[in-house]
C-alpha cells in the first residue's frame, strides 16, 4: 500500500516502477492519493489513517505494519516481529483521524495508553536509519504539532492498571546510527543570521574581535563575527 499526498513528480515516478516491482516480488501494490480526514494541517496523519480506512473496510488482514518511506535500513524482520491489534478502535476515534500530519505518532501512543493495550518496542540490530530531516525549522514544526496534541490532551483519564510494556534489550547500537546527521546542517547554518533582536545586537558587541575569522557566523547587519551560540529552536 503507497499513499501519497498528491499526484507529483514522486507519485508518478513510483507508479511507473509498481510493475516491475510486483512482478519481481509477486506481490500486489495499491497506490493511491490520501483522504482528507482530518483537521489540522494535511500531511502524514492524514496517510496513515488513510491506510487504516483501506484495510479496515476494504481486506480481511488482520495485521497493518507502519514503516516511513525513507528508512533505509528496512528490513524482512521489521514485518516479522511487528504486531497491532487496535486499528478498527484507532479508525473510530475522532481525536486520532484529528491529527492530521506529524503529530499522528503522539496520537496513537496516548490512544494506546487510552486503551490499556500492551506496547512492544522491537530495537532492529541495524537501527532505524533515517534520511536527512530537513532544515531545524521543519524539525521546529514537528515538535510543536507534538507538544499541541500532548497539551490538548493533559486531562486525558488513563488506568492505573498495569500496561504489559516490553523492551527488547539493546546490545550494541551500529556506529551508523550513533554518528549519523540527523538534519540538514547546511541548509540550517544561514537560519543563524535571522531574526536578530535588538538586545542580542548590543550583547555581540561585548564579544573581542577574534584572531581568525574563519567560518564566523554574522547576523545580516553585523559586521564582526561571532564565535557564540544561538538556539535555533
């Protein structure tokens, strides 16, 4: 199952290798444009319930696995060690189909809490291999979509009853994933000379003038480098 926001140059170009790939594998592959479902802003919440509306009323799996597309170190054991059970509860509740993009994985964890279902976190040898997230401003949104739906559902009642929760151990964790760039450095380095206050503008001015001006980072109206930190978020 393939569900894309909208009919792109990337929707295009995966539905021209869907032959190939189903005669290879000899499995059938569904590809389809997500529903707008619900409220917040459109994006990956909206997919995957899309996914759960599709196999909830239109297969008779009793199984659906989630995996991001860009994870590149999926593997065969991703599937076999998977599990869900709650999908029809999830496609019935309205707080969930709300969550609409990022936010979407928050919203199921508290509706498993919700539900007093067990969790099962299975640690792949590999590791979970990303690609690059975007600029720290598109990491910045992700955070906020989380925390929105945590602060909107603070008063959420949840059992005190035991939650079967288990943890495969960690062992050794792959220098690939230790190591790894989790961002778009480059592309979150120029975010360094924006939006400049005032009071920051007079405290650079304290800083000495350095003896190198090697990659200083300057907001656009200084003239002298600068050799502090920022957050960016």
């Amino acid at each position: 199952m393939c569900v894309g926001y909208e009919k792109n140059d990337c929707f295009n170009e995966v539905k021209t290798k869907i032959p190939k790939i189903e005669r290879r594998g000899r499995k059938r592959i569904r590809l389809m444009v997500q529903k707008r479902l619900g409220g917040k802003r459109p994006g990956k919440g909206d997919g995957m319930n899309t996914c759960l509306d599709f196999f909830v009323h239109r297969t008779s799996y009793d199984r659906i696995h989630f995996y991001d597309a860009d994870i590149v170190s999926f593997g065969r054991g991703w599937i076999e060690r998977g599990e869900r059970k709650v999908t029809e509860k999830l496609l019935k509740n309205k707080r969930v189909l709300n969550y609409s993009d990022w936010g979407i994985d928050t919203a199921y964890t508290l509706a498993f809490c919700r539900y007093q279902v067990p969790l099962y976190e299975v640690y792949i040898k590999e590791g979970k291999l990303h690609k690059l997230y975007g600029k720290l401003t598109d990491l910045y949104t992700m955070l906020m979509e989380c925390f929105a739906i945590i602060q909107e559902e603070c008063k959420m009642k949840i059992g005190k009853g035991n939650i079967p929760y288990k943890k495969d151990p960690v062992d050794r964790v792959p220098k690939e994933v230790r190591e790894k760039k989790a961002f778009d450095v480059k592309g979150t380095l120029p975010l360094l000379r924006e939006n400049w206050t005032e009071e920051e503008m007079e405290l650079l001015a304290l800083f000495p003038h350095p003896n190198k001006r090697g990659n200083a980072v300057l907001p656009s109206r200084c003239e002298r480098p600068f050799y502090g930190s920022r957050c960016l978020v």
